[in-house]
C-alpha cells in the first residue's frame, strides 16, 4: 500500500489510524545495504533505501560487499584524498570535471566554448 501511494501520487482510502504494529523496514537490512531510514507513520514503514523514492539504489549484501564494508574503503579514500597537496587535488578534480563537461558534449555532439568549459570547472 505503502509504495502504492508513492508509485501513483494517489492516497488510498484507507483507515490507517488503527495501526499500531512497530515500523518495519522496507528493505531487509540483512540482505540489503541500507539507512538509518524516515518513518512513514501512515503505513507504518521506515523508508530505508539509499536515496528517496523517486530514485533509490538497491545494493544487495554479498560477500564481495561485505568484505568492501569492512575494509572502510571509503574511510580509506577520504584519507587518501586528504593526505594530497589541496593544489594537486584542487587540479585533479578541475581536470575531471573538463573531462567530464567535454564527454558530455561529444556524446551530443556539441562543441562547447572555452568559457562554457571553464564555467562548469568554476562550480
């Protein structure tokens, strides 16, 4: 009922004040990677998946995950991209975003000018 609302914008007809079961997750958080969740108090459901409804990824756990999960590989990155000059990161993500704005162009077959290009890199 609860992705029924959210899928079509429409509210049942429902009387939903009756419920008084705990919240339940929407997503099993022992098979799937999830968040802390937001509550739905009409349907009684913690929205737990990352991101909203509208566009929610879906990770399922696995060992390859789980063994990653474990490693803090984010953590790791983080650290890794803190320990770099702010300069040589500074230039790196620079390049990455020109590279990234001159993909996008190809790939519509535009040639985008010098000051569009250093516009985007300037956000």
């Amino acid at each position: 009922m609860f992705l029924y609302e959210a899928f079509t914008k429409r509210q049942l007809a429902s009387n939903t004040s009756q419920l008084k079961a705990n919240y339940l997750p929407l997503f099993d958080p022992d098979v799937y990677i999830t968040t802390e969740g937001v509550r739905n108090s009409r349907w009684r459901i913690l929205w737990n998946g990352i991101g909203n409804i509208d566009y929610c990824v879906i990770v399922r756990k696995t060992d390859v995950m789980n063994a990653f999960i474990e490693e803090n590989l984010l953590e790791q990155v983080e650290n890794f991209a803190k320990s770099l000059p702010i300069n040589l990161l500074n230039r790196t993500l620079a390049w990455a975003y020109l590279d990234e704005t001159r993909n996008s162009y190809a790939i519509e077959k535009e040639a985008p000018t010098t000051d569009k290009l250093n516009r985007f890199v300037e956000l």
